[in-house]
C-alpha cells in the first residue's frame, strides 16, 4: 500500500504518569519497550509541564489551547463552555475526521468536545449547580480524604475477570478493562480508516484516552510480579508527616490524610503503580502494530503525553495536585514524518501547545487569543518569534486552601501562593526539589523578577478570586472562607441548613453506560 499524502495525527493521552518512569528517561526499572521505541522514532522532551495538574482542567486547557483560568475550568466539576472552540471541532469543520476514544473528562451533558465520532466508558458530572451556592470544603482547613489512605493499602494484583470496562472506581478491579477496551476501539477505527482505495482515503485525528495508570492502583498479577517487591525505587524526601514542606503542600499533605507508611506498602504500591505503566505500555505497543500493519505509521503524527503525573511518595505525598514536578511534569514524546528522530529536548514547554500543534501539522490557522505555540518549528530547531521561555502551571482545586501559579525559566521553579509567601527551587542543582530557597535573601531579586513576570501572564488575585467565587468559596458579604471556615464548621452549617449539601462529586445522572457516536 502507498503512503496518503496528507498526515494522520494520533494523541495518546495517559492519566497519572509520572515524567521520569520510563525507559526512555533512564528509569531503572521500569519496561516500556513501546514508548521507549517512540522516543527513538521521535523526541521526548524531559521540561514538559501540564497546565493544571488535575485532570479536568488539565485536559479542558489542551482541547482549547486555553490557560485554565481563560476558560474558568478551575476543578473537576466545572463543565466546559460549549462556544469555546477545540481542536476537534476544528478539525471536523475543515472536513478533517476527528476521533475520542476513552477519557477526555468533559463534565456535564456537553461530552463530544465536537469530535466528528467518539465512545466513552467514564463520564464525569458537571456541579449541580454550578456556579456553587456552597463551598468546595475539601478546600478548607481540617479537610481529610479517609479514601486516600485506603487506596495505596488497597494497591496491588488486581481480580483475575473480565469487565466491559465500565467499572468506575472500582477498588479491586481498576481501570485495566477500560484501556483494553478503548485500546480495541482505536485499532478499529484504524483499520475502518485503512479501508478503500488509497486515493480515496483522507487524513484524520484520533484521541485515545486511557485511564492507566491512574489510581485504583490494581493491575494484573503479571504485571505486579514485574517488580515486587525489589524492582522499584524508593522516593525521596517520603516523611510522613513532612513538617519542610510549605505550608500550602503541607495542608495538601493532612488533607490525604496517608498517615503513616511503611517501607513495605510503599514497596507495594509503586509496584503496582508500576505495573500499570507497563500495562499502559503495551496498549499503546497495540496501537502502534496496528498502525504499522496498515501501512499508516510513518506518515501519522503520534503524541504521547499524560493530563498530570503522580507524586508516587516523594516529599510524602501521593496523587498530584502540588507544583513539584512529579505532580505537574508530564511525559511528552512527538514523532511524525519528517522530523528528527532520537532527539531531546530540555527546554520548558507545557500541554497548551498541542492546540498549535495539531493546527500546525493540519494547515489550519490557530486564534490570536491561544497562548501555546507549535511543537513543529521547535523540534525542527527553526527559529520561532515569540515563544515563551518558560512554562506556567495553575491550580485553583482540592487540598489546597490557596490558589498557586508556577513558573518554570531559566533552570528555576517558582510558585505564587495566594495569600502566602512564593517557593523557589533551582531544578539544574536541585532537581529532587529539596531545598526552597525564597527565603534566602539572595534570590529576592529573583522572586521580584518572577512575580512580575507571573503578573504579566495572569492576575493571580483576581482569578483565585473568580475560582473561589465559582467554587462557593466566597460568601455574600465578601467573606474569604479558604481564610475564615475549617471543613468541620462548614459542614455543621450544611446539618443546620445555612448551606445547601452541595457534593463535591456529584453523581452521574445522565444516561448509563458507553456513549458513542459515529461519523456519517
């Protein structure tokens, strides 16, 4: 079969994936011959950022090419503006086939992104209403998440069945089902795209996202003996309670409530969490031969990349949320026709830049009002006016009392505390982020630097202050309750009726089970 002349895209979405547990990062362990190969037939960067690390917002900013707070998806919940444009759409209205398989976490009845077809297991619903009339509590003093604890106990071989993939959270089976399933969505769809005379065929885009290795951390026992119990490295910094942490992670820290832990179920954990990237590995290996076996690989753009990371118990923490870059780094490799293979870049980027991206290898034009840019001329080593130098990161969601904006330039990290003092990391020196150095009279000049930076980019007051309000953070009266209400006085006001018992994740009232489309 002949090559078409116009170029494929597929985006590989992961959830939860740490940047540096791969192969192809020199991790130690680790197997993932499939992404490690990719990395070969492409470039990975080692400085990409998501621009929320949460999954909603996170995603909501990719699909726009938006900044978080330019689309007001301040947390999971906030459904998406149904008039912002996605790259979907765009694509779908220049007669371009776009495809969603799996996760894209649309929240609410708007769930299609405007995507051409698409098949969804996870459905997420939006607040109920929204804005909330009562506060977002896990955002307050004193919350504690009796769950997350339980979840890493809970890690390990997963229950030997198979599923339809539409399991939820289930916490004996995962989301092992759900990739499978949605990985046999993807290679359909390949081969339907295969079909006919080559002539004939036009390009199209897929989205493929997959759920691993998010938790439930529950994986297949072959997978699990991969690595248990040696075969995993130990995080660093992992105290629990950590009394170094800044005050804003360290309310994220009593809020997970992870209590104490033990070498032994931290051993169990990252191997089960393990296991899931190598199971994530070979779904994506899955793709990638069906690809191939169509005769399509070389002439596809492929992108992998994940919403977010996992702390994984470094600085004693699990889950995401936080600016260190376990949490808010991302894995991101991009290999297409015509670029240069085995490369690495270093420099900062983030996820806003798929938007860009995807117009790019299309032809299409990307709006003034993105502040991404494409990947293209970068890996080409082009010149390419007016790309930032640095990468931005927000986050306005759980655990955290107050607001954060990070900014990765120049071999440093800072992050902008709403209502409290910045952190300065510098990651050239010291990379396992272990000593905060705003404090440090020296880099005052820094700091200014970077405020005044930050506020070139964002209002950080005055988007907390947006979030907060959506989030019924901020009463009537003007009244700051991040500043003023602990989750225990919140939730005696709920008992005594002065706030509606508004959930923090409502429940799916929509129609049960896969909602699909298909092009016509």
């Amino acid at each position: 079969m002949s090559q078409s002349k116009q170029p494929n895209i597929v985006v590989i979405c992961s959830d939860q994936h740490h940047p540096l547990v791969s192969g192809y990062r020199e991790h130690p362990f680790i197997q993932t011959p499939n992404l490690d190969a990719l990395a070969m037939d492409g470039t990975h960067f080692t400085r990409a950022y998501s621009n929320c690390p949460v999954c909603t917002p996170s995603r909501m900013s990719f699909i726009t090419g938006k900044y978080p707070n330019q689309i007001d998806s301040w947390f999971l919940g906030c459904p998406l503006d149904r008039e912002e444009m996605t790259w979907s759409r765009k694509l779908d209205e220049a007669g371009i086939t776009s495809a969603m398989f799996g996760k894209m976490d649309f929240c609410g009845d708007y769930q299609d992104g405007g995507f051409s077809e698409y098949k969804i297991i996870k459905k997420r619903p939006a607040f109920k209403p929204y804005p909330r009339t009562t506060p977002l509590y896990s955002r307050l003093e004193g919350h504690v998440r009796a769950d997350k604890r339980q979840n890493i106990l809970n890690a390990g071989i997963r229950e030997d069945i198979v599923t339809d993939g539409d399991t939820g959270y289930n916490q004996d089976l995962g989301f092992y089902d759900h990739d499978r399933v949605v990985t046999d969505w993807a290679i359909d769809f390949i081969g339907r795209k295969s079909e006919g005379d080559d002539g004939a065929r036009k390009p199209w885009a897929m989205y493929v996202g997959l759920m691993f290795p998010h938790w439930p951390y529950k994986v297949p026992q072959r997978y699990y003996d991969l690595y248990y119990p040696d075969k995993v490295v130990m995080p660093h910094d992992a105290l629990f309670p950590n009394d170094g942490l800044h005050p804003q992670v360290r309310n994220m820290q009593n809020a997970l409530g992870l209590g104490q832990l033990t070498e032994p179920e931290l051993r169990n954990v990252i191997a089960a969490y393990y296991g899931m990237i190598t199971a994530l590995d070979d779904n994506i290996g899955r793709i990638i031969a069906e690809l191939k076996k169509q005769d399509l690989y070389d002439n596809t753009y492929i992108i992998y990349m994940s919403d977010h990371g996992e702390n994984l118990g470094e600085h004693g923490l699990f889950y995401k949320q936080c600016s260190y870059d376990g949490s808010v780094g991302v894995p991101l490799i991009v290999k297409g026709p015509g670029l240069p293979r085995g490369q690495r870049i270093d420099l900062p980027v983030t996820l806003v830049d798929l938007y860009p991206t995807i117009m790019d290898i299309a032809g299409l034009e990307t709006e003034a009002d993105r502040p991404g840019h494409s990947w293209l001329p970068f890996l080409q080593g082009g010149e390419q006016p007016g790309r930032p130098d640095y990468a931005f990161s927000e986050y306005h969601g759980n655990f955290f009392k107050q607001d954060w904006y990070m900014l990765v330039k120049d071999g440093f990290k800072y992050t902008y505390y709403v209502n409290d003092r910045p952190s300065l990391f510098n990651l050239q020196e010291d990379p396992k982020e272990m000593r905060d150095l705003a404090e440090d009279e020296q880099y005052r000049d820094l700091l200014d630097r970077m405020e005044a930076l930050l506020r070139e980019i964002v209002d950080p007051e005055a988007v907390s202050l947006r979030a907060k309000r959506d989030l019924g953070l901020i009463g009537r009266n003007g009244e700051d309750y991040t500043l003023t209400m602990t989750d225990p006085e919140c939730k005696e006001l709920i008992k005594q009726g002065v706030f509606e018992d508004e959930l923090e994740f409502p429940q799916w009232e929509g129609a049960p089970g896969i909602w699909s489309k298909e092009e016509r």
